[in-house]
C-alpha cells in the first residue's frame, strides 16, 4: 500500500546463534536465557498500519522478554514467494518460533512443514481459518464473519436511525471494497452481507476488489458514486479502503456520516483519528497491538511446554464515535478464548 507511515518503522535484526531445539525449554530458560530467543515475524504486508501496529505490539511484548523479533515482510501481500524465502531465511538463523499471516497458507506448507521438522513452532495469526496440512501450533485471530456480520447490523441500524425508520423497512445501497482474492476477503464480505440481512431494503450496489489498496478504493469509489449516486454506504473490507472511500465521498463533495457512512475492518490509529473529527464512521477495532502481544505471549507458553488451544479467538467490536475513548483506553479488550476454527467460505 503507498501510505507507508515514517513513524513506524520494522524493527529487523539478523543474529546468528547456535540452534537449541524449541520444545520442552524451562520456564527459566525461555524468561532468562543467556542466548538471544529469536522470534521470526512475517507479515502478509509492509506498509498498512494494521501490520506496523501488530509489529509494534509483537516488539513492545518480545521486549518483556528479552526476546528479539526479526521481522521480514513481502513488499507486497501479493508476493508468496518472498514469504516461502523469509520461512526458509528463518529457518536458516535457527529462530525459536515463528509468527505468521498469509493470504494463501496452503502455498506455504513446504516451509511450513520444513520449521516443523527442525523445531520450530509456527503460530498463524489474524486468521482461525484452519490450513489444509499445515502442522501449525496455533492460530491466533478474530472471528472475522461474526465480527463482519456484527458490523453488517451496525450498518443497517445507522442507516435506519437516520432515515428515521425501522431496520427492517429501510432502504438503502451499500457498496463494497474488497480485499485480495482470499478466505480474509471472502469472511468479511459474507459476514458483512449477513449482518445486512435484517434490513431486506437495503441492497448491494455492486463490488469491486480494491487489494486492500486506499488509493485504489478511492478511486473505485469515486467511479461508483458516478455509476450509483444514491451509495448510502460504503463498506471496506479493511480500513485502507474505507479510508479511500471516505476520500472519494469528500472528492465528490459529499459529507461522510451525512450524505454517506463509510466503515472499514482493523481499528488502524489513522482511522481512528478520521473517527474523531467526524470523517470516518465506524471500523470493525480487532486490536492489531494486541492481538501483537498475544502472539508472543502463545509462543512464551509453546517453548515452556505448556498446553495452548488450536484456535484462540482475540476479540472485535465495532468502534464509533460513542465508544472510541473506550476502545482506545483498552476498556473494551477482554481476555481471547479457546475457540473453534473458522470454516472457508466457498
């Protein structure tokens, strides 16, 4: 994505140590250890703010621990085969345990399989999709159709309270931005469309794939408000693109939360800020830091030994003008549960 943001920046360290196998260490060992423990970070991108705020929450956590991160992002999410490297780069410096997020995990069981046989755990995060073949210790995520379906109702109910109507009598056309071609695009568009179920009037205008991209939402959006000028809603399945379609409503000099409502999917800081002056609506929070944190504190309990679930379910909830003190001041986070995978949507 363009917007790279200069205040975050990839914390990448590249040490080389003798390897210790992974499993079974002591708690001592694990807290204390006189090697460096190396945790390997890769994110499915480098730019989007919901991935540098994960890695700040990964680093700040890791810190807790002495631990130090190596993070290698593709230059795009598109780019598997410089996941398949940064794996087998990883597995090269001997690293502990190693995070991951990516849109194709099926193309990555190789080297997934390949951290497996020398010992290194691999916990997928923001996803409880389960991999076909993988052996993955975790997977650490949101549920991102409930959470969608969640923002889907919100959506239905603002646009009634505004029209002064009932939900289930209003009317209304929403569109949609999509992510890149995946199971992430493919749950936050269904879930969205649920949620919207209980308001029959409301109907989807068209949808088009924008990668995720602000720019190119925003310039998808600015061609649908041409095509359809009555849009009551446009919805992204990540912030980025809400944000772009936000752009594309002021470009075409209509007023976001008046004229039109845009929300999006991650509860980035940027969309946070649109929030608060008013020219954002609403985002699906999901918690990027925390969900960082909670990545390294799954790992701490994986090299100790101990029993972590399958599937642990992070929280969401839908983050407006009325609750956004709340989420920001960490009052509405609550503790991830054991959960159930997350079934494909085909």
């Amino acid at each position: 994505m363009p917007d790279r943001d200069p205040a975050y920046v990839l914390l990448v360290s590249i040490l080389i140590l003798i390897f210790v196998p992974v499993c079974g260490l002591a708690a001592d060992q694990v807290e204390n250890s006189s090697e460096p423990i190396i945790l390997g970070l890769i994110p499915s991108g480098n730019t989007s703010p919901f991935h540098m705020e994960l890695i700040k929450g990964v680093t700040k956590e890791a810190a807790n621990h002495n631990w130090t991160v190596i993070v290698l992002p593709p230059d795009s999410e598109e780019n598997i085969t410089a996941q398949k490297q940064a794996m087998r780069d990883l597995i090269g410096r001997h690293v502990r345990v190693i995070g991951l997020n990516t849109l194709n995990t099926s193309a990555l069981a190789p080297e997934v399989q390949e951290a497996s046989d020398a010992g290194i755990p691999v916990l997928l995060y923001n996803t409880l999709t389960p991999a076909q073949n993988l052996n993955v210790a975790e997977y650490i995520g949101y549920n991102q159709f409930t959470g969608a379906a969640e923002l889907g109702s919100y959506a239905s109910r603002i646009l009634a309270e505004k029209k002064n109507e009932a939900p289930d009598t209003v009317q209304g056309k929403v569109f949609i931005l999509r992510g890149l071609p995946g199971f992430h695009a493919d749950h936050r568009t269904s879930g969205f469309k649920t949620g919207l179920s209980q308001s029959p009037g409301i109907t989807i205008a068209d949808e088009k794939v924008a990668g995720w991209d602000r720019e190119t939402a925003k310039t998808i959006a600015v061609q649908a408000l041409k095509d359809h000028p009555d849009i009551s809603i446009f919805y992204g399945n990540s912030d980025e693109m809400a944000i772009g379609s936000a752009m594309a409503a002021s470009e075409r000099g209509k007023k976001v939360n008046s004229a039109v409502f845009c929300l999006g999917v991650d509860g980035n800081t940027p969309t946070l800020e649109m929030i608060k002056n008013g020219t954002m609506t609403a985002t699906l929070g999901v918690y990027p830091d925390r969900m960082g944190s909670t990545v390294v504190q799954q790992a701490v309990k994986i090299l100790k030994g101990e029993q972590v679930p399958m599937y642990l379910e992070t929280p969401s909830t839908v983050v407006d003008a009325h609750n956004l003190n709340a989420y920001l001041n960490g009052s509405t986070w609550t503790d991830p549960v054991d959960s159930v995978p997350e079934k494909e949507i085909t």
